[in-house]
C-alpha cells in the first residue's frame, strides 16, 4: 500500500465512525421524543398531567432548596410537567430573574425523577434587543430570510441550540423538550402578535425557527408547541397562524381571561376546539398555560379547572394543564400552608382523572 494513501483511509475510518456514533445519537434522541408522544398518546382521555412552572426552582417564601416544590409542598407529590423560560437567552439571567444554569439544572432534576420539561420563550426582538412586549421599531420582514437583519434572528436561535445542547441525561442522550415559542399570537402583547405581524409573516418565522433548530443544529429532541391565547372562537380562527402539521407536535391554548370574567363556558368550547383539531391532525393538545392569580377566584382549582377539564369527551383528552409560577405573594398560582384554598388544590390533585409524578411514573414503569 502507498503511505501516501494511509492518511486518506485513515480520514475515511474516522468518518465512518463519526458518521455512525452521530446518526447512533440521532436515533436516540428521536426515540426519546416519540416515547414522550407514545406516552401522552396512551394517557389520553384517562389522565390529565398536571404541570408548574418554575416548579423545582423557587417558590413561597424559598428559592433554589434542594428537592423544595410548592405542589409538593401542598400536594405530598410533584408535577408532571415542569414549565421553564428562556427568554433573554445569552444574558446570565432569564425574563424572570433565574440563571440559566439553575434552570439547565432543574431540567436535568425534572427529566431524572421521570418528569416531562417544556420551555417557552419570551423572545426579545432581535435587532433592537428589546424585551417581547417592546412593540416599537418592529418589522419582522428585517428578521425573516432576505432581512437585513436575519443573520440576528439566527443569533438568537444559536444560543438557544447552545443551551439546548447542554440538556444532556445521564445516558448521554439530550433530553426531550417541547418547546413553546412565539407563544399567545393572536393578543397584541408581543412582537410577534397580530397588532405588528400578518399572518403570513408569523408561519414564516414559526417555520424558520423550526427548520432552523432541527435541520441546521440537528436537535431532533425537540416538540414544538402551537400555542395561541383565547383569542380564538372557532377551529378557522386557531389556525390562522398555524405553521402546518410538520411544524408542529403539541396544539396548545393558553387562558387566563375567561376564568376572570367567569365564562368558563368559553373555556370548554376553545379547549374542545383544541382537542378535536389535535385528534383530527394526530397531534397532543395541551392547556399549555392558565390559573388564578393568587388564587382570587374561589375553589379555583376543583370549582373551575376541574370543571373545565372534565366537562365533557372532548376535554378529558386533554394530555396536560400547566399553572403558572409562584414568584411570592403578590403573584402565584399554587397555594401552599395555611393559605385559604391549599385544601381545595388537594383535593384537586386527588381527583381520578389528575396525575401528579408518582402515579406517572408507576403508569410507566419508573
């Protein structure tokens, strides 16, 4: 053999091997995911997962105790789902005060204990830097592919594959996310919504940021989430933004409003709207965000939430509600203690049909 040509089979070795551990790992990841889908699937219609945000993270009147959880606290369990933000990714800190690294490490805790982790994204406007409710100086066609300023957008969406990335479980494999971004789109609040996007502006950069993220950094760990807020009345009116089915794994809904004006009758139409469109697509529907703030609506949880959820075939199959965040007592969503309706969020959480962690995992052999 010429020696000249070692060095050129010796490329070809390493390639092969590389090639093979890389498409190895690949495999995995998607595995993880559809095993998430699988499962959610299997539960439909028996069970609806009961999710947190910020859960492991801090809550009242503590922040970053080892194993502390206020649904633990309230409920002698944890959630199901643990609800993270990203925004002001590249920053030390989060929209929310919290540093990256505490949340990489919740992630991690959450994933261990056999828990799902979604994270949504409060993206700040990526030309001026701008926080996601900074609604001057916007126009996404500078951001989309052929802006003058897409190569920022990629920027953003680098940092995030990084953070992504660095979501590994013990088994080497990344963990499996459903991801949330340009969340509540039909509202006026962000950028992205409909006072400062067309219709056709948002599906292009829902696609992008999709495309971006599975093609371009290979993160095949990742389910999307659709998730609009209530400002919707019919399936037409849901899919308006919709980025089409291969975009999208999670149709999700988020709704605060209709709980304040007592119109849980709105809240059961949209959500079976949710759900026969996630049937008819094969997709998971979610209630991807929604609670009472401090808990001012009486018996919120078994008078309301319980209600809704339960209120017919179509809502049952809900896979999961999520709550928001407790941040102190001026603003929280679990109620722990002494505090007056901690008995009615019991026995909320000991209804049939929710399922806090242990019982999920008992369901899949954890």
């Amino acid at each position: 053999m010429n020696r000249k040509t070692v060095p050129f089979y010796t490329l070809l070795v390493f390639l092969f091997f590389f090639s093979s551990c890389f498409n190895q790992e690949n495999r995995q990841n998607r595995e993880n995911r559809n095993r998430i889908i699988r499962t959610l699937k299997d539960l439909s219609g028996k069970y609806i997962l009961f999710g947190h945000q910020d859960d492991l993270a801090y809550g009242l009147g503590w922040k970053g105790s080892e194993g502390t959880s206020d649904v633990w606290e309230a409920s002698g369990d944890y959630p199901v789902v643990f609800g993270w933000e990203v925004g002001c990714i590249g920053d030390s800190l989060n929209i929310f005060g919290l540093s990256f690294q505490t949340i990489e490490e919740g992630i991690k805790k959450a994933h261990s204990m056999g828990g799902i982790n979604t994270v949504g994204w409060h993206a700040r406007y990526p030309v001026t830097n701008n926080v996601s409710w900074n609604l001057t100086d916007i126009d996404l066609d500078e951001i989309l592919p052929g802006g003058e300023y897409h190569y920022r957008l990629k920027g953003k969406l680098d940092l995030l594959a990084d953070f992504f990335n660095r979501l590994v479980a013990e088994d080497g494999s990344l963990i499996p996310i459903v991801f949330r971004p340009f969340q509540e789109m039909y509202g006026n609040w962000f950028w992205w919504g409909q006072s400062k996007s067309t219709d056709d502006q948002y599906v292009r950069l829902y696609r992008f940021t999709v495309d971006y993220l599975r093609k371009e950094k290979g993160l095949t760990n990742l389910l999307f989430s659709f998730s609009p807020d209530e400002n919707f009345s019919s399936d037409e009116n849901y899919l308006e933004r919709y980025p089409g089915d291969d975009y999208v794994d999670v149709l999700g809904f988020i709704d605060y409003n209709d709980f304040k004006d007592g119109r849980l009758d709105l809240v059961v139409i949209k959500l079976g709207i949710v759900n026969e469109l996630a049937e008819r697509k094969n997709k998971i529907a979610s209630f991807s965000e929604t609670g009472s703030d401090r808990m001012e609506i009486p018996a919120w949880y078994t008078s309301n939430l319980l209600q809704v959820l339960k209120a017919n075939e179509k809502t049952r199959k809900t896979s999961w509600v999520m709550v928001w965040r407790n941040r102190d007592l001026d603003h929280f969503y679990i109620p722990t203690g002494d505090l007056e309706q901690t008995d009615d969020f019991r026995s909320f959480c000991n209804d049939k049909m929710i399922l806090l962690l242990a019982e999920f995992n008992k369901l899949n052999n954890k």
